[in-house]
C-alpha cells in the first residue's frame, strides 16, 4: 500500500482541528493518492504559516506475517 504524507525538515505533519502539529510518524496524517489536491494544498497553507523544508513523500507500507 502506498499513501501520501507530508514532512516538515524531519518531522512529520498532522492535521486535526483545522490546526498543524509537527509530530512522529505514528502520529502523521496520511493520504491516499487519489487525495494528491488536498495534500499541495496542505503544502501550501503550511509554508504561509511557517513550516520550513515542506515534502511530501511516499509512505509504503507492506505486511508480513511473523
């Protein structure tokens, strides 16, 4: 599965109530592909408010068993 999340230097973005947080990865919204809009939008609105080094970056995530 690969999803979409965005990165500020080298922590992780979260989104929630309309508010950006600098978080660690388990805590980081993530987006599907199809979402890619929203995701430069969020890009966006981030550099207004500050955030410096903005990516975005392909979350891949696979399962195994163990």
């Amino acid at each position: 599965m690969e999803l979409l999340i965005i990165k500020s230097g080298k922590d992780y973005i979260r989104f929630k109530d309309n508010n950006y947080l600098t978080v660690q990865l388990h805590k980081a919204s993530v987006f599907p592909f199809d979402h890619m809009d929203i995701v430069h939008q969020h890009k966006a609105r981030l550099k207004e408010k500050g955030f410096i080094k903005i990516s975005i970056k392909k979350l891949i995530l696979t399962e195994k068993d163990l």
